[in-house]
C-alpha cells in the first residue's frame, strides 16, 4: 500500500476526533473499537433520535414488505433487501442538505425512501405499476428521481462510481458547493472503474463522497476471501483520497462522519471514502438461500448490533421518549407502508403503448 500522504494523514486526524472510526478492520458483527467511545461522546437530541428511529423503521418495515410482496408473485425480476444497512444511509441523509446527490446500486430502496422519494411510488415501480417512479418499466434496480436529487438505482456493480464522480464534475463545473454521495459495496470496491474514478476525483478535487458500505458479503463470497486488502476506508492511499472507517450500525456516528466528509468536499478538498462497517440479515437478493454463513452470524450481529434496536434503547434509557411514542411511530411507518402496498397492487399496469416511451432522450 503506498504511504500516506499529506492529506492521507489529515484524514487519520479526523479518524482519530472520531466518527466512530477505526483502523482495523472489523469483523462481522464487531464495531470498530472507537465507535463505542463515539456513541457516549455525541450528545443525543431526543426529536432528533425520533426522527432516526421513524426513518430506518420506515425502510425496514418497506422492505420486509418488498419481501413479502415478492414471496407472493407480485414483484418480478431481482429484489435485494437492505434490512440490517438501514442507519448508512439514514445518518448520511441527515447529515446532507437537500441539493446533494445521490448514486447507489441495486440495493436502492432504503436509499429512494431516505431521499424524500414516496414510499407508494418506489412500492409500485417494484411491482411493475404506471405508479411507479419509472412507470413501471424500470423495476427494483431502475428508479430515478431529479426532483430528490437521487440518480439510481444501478445494476452493474462498481458502475455507479463513475456516474458520481461525473455527477461531482457536473457541480465542480458550475461551481456549485454541493456534494454528491455515491454509495457502493465491499465487493464493488475490487472494480477497476471505481479506481479510475478516484483518480479523476482527486486530480480535479471533485466534490464526491465515496461511501463504501461494507456489509461483509460480495453476494456468498466474504470480504476476507476476496480483498487482498480488507481495509476499504484505505483504499484511496495511493490516489491521496483519505478515508474513514465507521461504525455504519451507530447512525450518530453515521451523521457525525457525514457532516465530516461534507465539510471537506464543501472546503474544496476533493473527495473521500467513508467505509461503512455494516451488515445485511438477509441474502443477497430473495432468491439467495445465504448458506455460505451461519445462522447464529446473523443472529448475533441482530441482537447485538441492531441499529434501530439502538436507537430505541437509547431513547427509552434515556428517558426521551417512552414506550407509548414508539409505537406510535410504528403504527404510523406501518399504515404509510400499506397505503404504499395497497397502491402498488392497485396501480395499473403500463399500457403497452408506453414500450418505447422514456427510452432514448434526444436533446
Ligand atoms: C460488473 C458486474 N459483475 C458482477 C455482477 C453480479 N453481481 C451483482 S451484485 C454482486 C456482488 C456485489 O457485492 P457488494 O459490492 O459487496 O454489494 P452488496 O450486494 O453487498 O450490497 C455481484 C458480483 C454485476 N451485477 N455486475
Ligand atoms: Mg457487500
């Protein structure tokens, strides 16, 4: 690995302060050690927790949902869960103002809803309905929305890193001081294309968040089998792009990293990674029967790791909030996602005229 750099150094600085960061790598099920130091440092605002708990439950609650719609015929093609990943992109979302983008890959839904997309319309697109954001002809994979700022929605592993990385050259250009996030996986890091983004990024100091959401598995294969290098967070060494590691189960250390990271993109830095220790309980997608770890894995990092159950523990021990308020946040999240259910298997579907509409945009 090459040395660190001037700016690789700095990086380690903010490491150190602490957004729940970390050298070594985790393990699966295992924060890195600082994180625990980061959960008591940041003091918790009670409506601001609330808010945390509604919206990773809201993306946990529509997707467990997205599963049984599927278990039932009514979502055709591919569908990858993101349960288990929810405080990434809640605490990123918290941390980012509503002129940043986004860019993600097939593990998209949690990402629409934390973008302010409507639980209905990414509930019917899953189902193949004119209701849907892509009116039906996109799918699970294929949503978009300019209004949010959120630009997909990629199935091509690693293939997303360039488009932020343009989307970042596009506000650099304008001169605009927003930032883009491009949210990635542990496996995709291995693509080539994503290191040729990142030495454009640097060369051009553009604004761009490369957040790597390390969930441990590249569909069976784990990390330790794949990575000759498993530190992700140290991957833009060699391009002088710093990274951090966090704990990507703690959403306050999720916020605290984020509005790192957005500060140095605003300041002209350039960009940075930020490797995200995380998990999914489920498989890769619904049809994958997940053998390659065992059950108790996924056990234990639920029971011990939970980012929702760590917030309502937070909330109730110190005394925030109370039990009755919860589950009035969960009837809430529950009727929005089968209002949304509801919608999805109402919505027409496209009519077949619409076959070669949104196809090709001649400008
Ligand atoms: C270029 C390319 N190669 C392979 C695939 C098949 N594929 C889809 S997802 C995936 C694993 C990616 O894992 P990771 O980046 O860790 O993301 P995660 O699924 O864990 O969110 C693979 C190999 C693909 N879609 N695109
Ligand atoms: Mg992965």
């Amino acid at each position: 690995m090459a040395k660190a750099s001037g700016k690789a150094s700095a990086a380690k600085k903010s490491t150190a302060t602490g957004a729940g960061t970390s050298k070594s790598a985790g393990k699966a099920g295992r924060p890195p050690k600082s994180a625990a130091k980061s959960r008591k440092a940041s003091a918790p605002d009670g409506e601001e927790l609330l808010k945390y708990y509604r919206d990773m439950l809201l993306i946990r609650r529509f997707e467990e949902k997205a599963g049984q719609l599927y278990g039932m015929g009514l979502i055709g093609g591919f569908c990858h869960l993101y349960i288990g990943q929810e405080a990434v992109v809640t605490g990123l979302m918290a941390a980012a103002s509503n002129d940043d983008s986004v860019v993600t890959t097939y593990r998209d839904h949690g990402h629409m809803l934390a973008c302010g997309m409507e639980a209905k319309g990414v509930m019917a697109e899953l189902t193949g309905r004119s209701g849907g954001y892509s009116r039906g002809k996109g799918g699970s994979m294929h949503m978009f929305s300019v209004e949010k700022r959120f630009y997909g929605g990629h199935g091509i592993v690693g293939a997303n890193v360039p488009i932020g990385t343009g989307l970042a050259f596009a506000e650099a250009y304008r001169g605009t001081s927003n930032a883009v996030m491009a949210f990635f996986g542990d496996g995709a890091s291995n693509q080539g294309q994503v290191y040729e983004a990142f030495n454009m990024a640097e060369l051009w100091k553009l604004p761009i968040i490369y957040v790597i959401e390390n969930n441990q598995y590249a569909m069976g294969t784990a990390l330790n089998r794949s990575s000759a290098q498993p530190d992700l967070h140290r991957r833009g060494e060699s391009f002088a792009i710093p990274g951090m590691q966090v704990d990507g189960m703690d959403v306050l250390a999720v916020k605290e990293a984020g509005e790192k990271a957005i500060a140095h993109c605003r300041d002209g830095k350039g960009p940075i990674i930020l490797e995200m220790m995380t998990y999914r309980y489920r498989g890769h997608s619904m049809s994958d029967p997940a053998k390659y770890r065992t059950k108790e894995e996924v056990a234990k990092v639920r029971k011990e790791r939970d980012p929702i159950d760590h917030v309502r523990d937070m909330l109730l021990d110190l005394k925030l909030s109370d039990e009755a308020a919860l589950k009035e946040i969960d009837r809430e999240v529950k009727g929005v996602v089968t209002e949304a259910a509801e919608f999805a298997q109402h919505s027409p579907e496209p009519d077949p005229s619409e076959l070669y509409t949104d196809v090709l945009v001649e400008g």
